[in-house]
C-alpha cells in the first residue's frame, strides 16, 4: 500500500524564527528519515505530504493514500494535534494514532484528567487558573505544582514550578499565564518516583511493552521531567525499566486509562508515585515522539528488546486492523 506521511519539521519552524523552546514537539528531519525508511522496510511506498497546510494543498487536488502515518503535532490552539486526522476524517482516508477527540482530550490536561477520575483511575487533584485572580480559589495541599494546560515535552516547567506557598502560586501561574497565554493546570504535588509506559495496540489489543522509570541525576532540574532535563536528557537523565514489584501497577494504570480515553496504535502514559505509595496519572501522550534515539517510546522499546522498525510495523498493523474492522 501508499502510506503517506504527515509531520512538522522543528528546522522549517526554526528557519521562520520561532524559538527552540517553541518548536519543541516538532520533529526533527531524521525522525521523518528513520519512519520512512521503516515503512518502506515493511513493503510499503511512501509519500512525503508534510505539514496540515501541505495536507489540505494535496487534499484539494484529490490525492488519496491508503494509509497516512500521521505525526503531526501543530503549533497553535488547543486543537492542534486534532486537525490533520479531523480533515483526513472529513475525506475518509485512514491514518494511524489516535481520532480528533482524543488528541483533542488529551492535550487539554484538566479534561483528561476529569475524564481519568471519572474512570476510576487515580490523578492527583488539580485545579485550572484562567486568570490570575484564580488563584484565590486554589484548594489544594501544599506543595503543588504548576505547568501550563496545553503543552508537552516539558515546556513550561522548571524549578519553579513546585510551588510550596500561596505568593509563590501567584507569582508562577502569572508568570505561565504571561510566556504561554492559555491556561495554567495546577495539581497536588506527587513525592514519589517517576514513570513512563509505553503501549502498543488499541482497545482490548493494547498492550503495555515496558515500564521505564525517569531518574533525575544530581545535575538536573529537581522535581520534574522538565523541558532542560528532557533536551539535555543524556548528561541529566538515566533511564531503567521498572522491573520491581511496582511494574505491574503501572502496567494496570496505564492501561486503563489508554483504554478508557479511546488512545489508538501507540503511545505513552505518564505516572508518578503519589504520598500515599499508590501509582498516579499524570498525563496521557497519544502522539509520542519517534526519535529512534531519543524519544521515550522507541527508549523503552529497545530497552525490552523491540527495535524501531519492529515498533513502526506493529503500529501500522495496528492502524490496519482498525482500517479492516
């Protein structure tokens, strides 16, 4: 089959003078190389289709695909990540990952986390500040932490944002309310140890392939997987799977909530240990980074033995079980 691949490249970005920080979802041009070389590995043509703006260019032309491997994350809105699947949707092409509401859900942090409590999996309570008069109606236990609603890879979070006292709340959700203009998701701070899942699948077929616990070294930025640690992730971080007695409750927290949110093909959950020693949702990323090197999800896949172009079929077989169901 054609598989057409739709992505955001950070050096297109760049070169039109946005800043790292801001560009750093997109992804980089050896990410595209190595997912296109996977696909054509497992039989398939390829056809480089680019951005949403190339996608709607080629869409009005009447170009179809049999299969579009969608990594598209957008640069603005809270629906960002939802439109190039909501516009290949609108023209019934299929594509890998997840549905607009999903990406939609899930990059809305305090929506997610409604949606998770609701579930019955265990989140930390949270509240939204839009403004920052908000911050007088916080009711949550010190310390907290702060980070903005909609964004990932760490962005937004530093030393700061574990926050120990009301002026320090005011201060940060003023400062992340002015560098981000959306809003800021403030939740009860987790003490305990930090986790990642990687899963594969969709519905019933998902499956967690590893657990990996993010360890801060003595030279990172304390408290957080922040948006530093991730970009100097070789000098800050050191990766290991969680192969003790606490792997299968992540396991089961994790799947529970892919499940129950609908996340489809592949993906991350994030978790962290709360006070009382019980694994919590953090966040949900139903459109991982692809970095064979660098992203977590391919991490925790060598780690257990899976290489990329292994991780890439099961994701396409996994979109075209779905396809042919």
């Amino acid at each position: 089959m054609t598989v057409g691949l739709t992505y955001d490249l950070r050096s297109e970005y760049l070169a039109r003078g946005y800043s790292e920080e801001e560009t750093a979802e997109l992804d980089r041009d050896d990410t595209v190389a190595a997912i296109e070389e996977a696909v054509r590995r497992a039989g398939h043509a390829t056809d480089r289709i680019g951005s949403a703006g190339a996608l709607a260019e080629r869409l009005a032309k009447n170009h179809r695909w049999d299969l579009v491997f969608n990594i598209c994350e957008g640069l603005h809105g809270l629906g960002r990540e939802a439109l190039v699947p909501a516009m290949l949707d609108a023209h019934r092409i299929p594509y890998t990952f997840s549905d607009p509401a999903v990406l939609a859900l899930s990059l809305h942090k305090a929506l997610t986390k409604r949606v998770v409590r609701d579930l019955g999996v265990p989140t930390p309570d949270f509240a939204v500040v839009e403004k920052p008069e908000d911050v007088d109606g916080v009711r949550l236990a010190y310390p907290l932490f702060a980070k903005p609603l909609a964004e990932g890879t760490g962005k937004g979070i530093g030393p700061a944002s574990k926050i120990a006292t009301p002026a320090e709340l005011r201060e940060v959700c003023a400062a992340l309310l002015k560098r981000f203009r959306q809003p800021v998701l403030v939740e009860e701070f987790l003490p305990g140890r930090e986790f990642t899942a990687g899963i594969v699948g969709t519905g019933a077929e998902a499956e967690v392939v590893g657990v990996m616990e993010v360890i801060l070294n003595k030279n990172a930025e304390a408290d957080a997987y922040s948006y530093v640690n991730k970009e100097e992730c070789d000098d800050r971080v050191v990766y290991r799977l969680a192969d003790d007695g606490i792997g299968p409750e992540c396991r089961a927290v994790s799947l529970k909530a892919w499940r129950g949110l609908g996340a489809r093909d592949a993906g991350r959950v994030d978790l962290r240990v709360a006070r009382d020693g019980k694994v919590s949702f953090i966040e949900v990323n139903p459109l991982a980074g692809l970095h064979p090197q660098h992203s977590d999800l391919p991490i925790i896949c060598t780690m257990v033995g899976v290489t990329f172009q292994q991780l890439i079929e099961r994701i396409l077989a996994s979109a075209t079980r779905r396809v042919r169901g």
